[in-house]
C-alpha cells in the first residue's frame, strides 16, 4: 500500500508525528513545501492538500508493487510487506510506514525498502550506487532510525521504462544531524511557536563532504544567500 493510499485514520495520526516525508521539509531541502507550511498542517491551522488524484500519484501507487517485486527479483531476496506503522523506540514523536523490509530472521528487520517512481533523473545516481537525492535520502535515514535498520534498498522507476537501485547504509552522523532538526521542529508544534529559519548549512556541508562536492566561491555565495 502506497503512503498516499493510508486510511483516513492513518492520515490522522501522522499528524501527531514526524514522519519520513517531513524529514526533507523541516530540514529545508524539499522542493514541495516549507517548514513554516508543515507547521501549519502540523498544528491543524491548515488542511494539507490532497494529491492522492495528481496522475504521477496514482501511478506511483499502482506501480510500487511491480517495482518491489523486479527489485526483489534484482538482489534476489524475499521483500516483506506490511501496513504496520513503525515508531522510534526512544523518539516517540518519530514513526514511518516503510514499503517493505528484508528480515535477517524473524524477529530483527535488518534492512528496509523504499520505492519511488519519477520522470526526472535529477539527483539519481548510477544503479547500485548510494547515490539519490537528498530529500530522499534523508527520509531513508529517518526510516532506518525509526526502524533500527542497518541499510536501506531504494528503487526507482524513472519514465516507467528505467529501473535503479541502490543500497544506502546507516549513517549515524547524519542521523543525529537529523534527530535534532527534527526535535527543535516538533518542539515548536508542541509549543504551538512557529518555525524560525532554517539552519542547514550543518547538514549540507555534511552532505557535500559525504558526496565529495566541492563547492567554488560562486556556489558558496549562492548557498549563503539561500541560508540567510
């Protein structure tokens, strides 16, 4: 089941959480919305808008079984699903609904699955790299701290014809880099005090290091510029 096809019920109590899709926007990185407007749909000033009609939305639903499926085929291991909503075991306030994981035996989840279909190749690597883009790597990272997973599979089918895949490991750095953006963020629903500006310039140096981005003085202009 796709994260837009949860029940009514289930996209209620997402909102007395932080989940995987909230990682990128309170961290400043999503092309899709503002910490300052998860806020909002956070404190239930605001209805967050229904795309469960957009047509890339409903075939990312209806394709996210095939994709899981040549992405088991590909690693040749059995995926696992489940509808189950999962939550941090220290965190609270964290939780995440994966598309499926991989158990080492049948009481720890070794590694988890995510799957994405898209029309652009912007940020995505070679297949079998690390490499994807970085709202989505940050989700991951939230999955595998609500999930105390050691490695993530992603999989992407781009223009429905190009298939990737790739194998994020753990990355305690980044996760406690993103843990407390994540705690300032929610303690500012609790508070009911909205978000200030976004700090993350810790987090993309991070990034750039990790990725091995070396920026020229016009990119860290322009960076700054974006930060302020």
């Amino acid at each position: 089941m796709g994260k837009d096809m949860l029940s009514d019920e289930n996209k209620a109590a997402r909102l007395d959480l932080i989940t995987g899709s909230d990682a990128a926007i309170i961290c400043g990185l999503s092309p899709f919305c503002t910490p300052y407007q998860l806020w909002l749909y956070k404190t239930k000033r605001e209805v967050e808008p229904d795309i469960s009609d957009k047509p890339a939305v409903k075939a990312g639903n209806m394709l996210e079984g095939a994709v899981r499926d040549w992405l088991a085929f590909v690693i040749k291991t059995p995926i696992h699903v489940s509808n189950k909503m999962y939550i941090h075991a220290e965190c609270s306030w964290m939780a995440g609904n994966i598309d499926g994981f991989i158990a080492e035996d049948s009481i720890r989840e070794e590694a988890i699955v995510e799957i994405k279909t898209t029309s652009s190749t912007e940020g995505w690597g070679d297949s079998g790299t690390s490499i994807i883009p970085r709202n989505y790597l940050l989700q991951v990272a939230h999955y595998m701290a609500v999930c105390n997973a050691q490695r993530c599979y992603v999989a992407v089918l781009i223009r429905g014809i190009d298939f990737r895949h790739y194998c994020i490991e753990r990355d305690e750095q980044l996760e406690a880099i993103l843990i407390q953006k994540e705690k300032e963020f929610w303690s500012c629903v609790q508070l009911d005090i909205p978000p200030g500006p976004v700090y993350n310039k810790d987090l993309v140096d991070y990034l750039n290091e990790k990725e091995g981005v070396v920026l020229n003085k016009a990119d860290y202009k322009e960076l700054e510029r974006l930060l302020k």
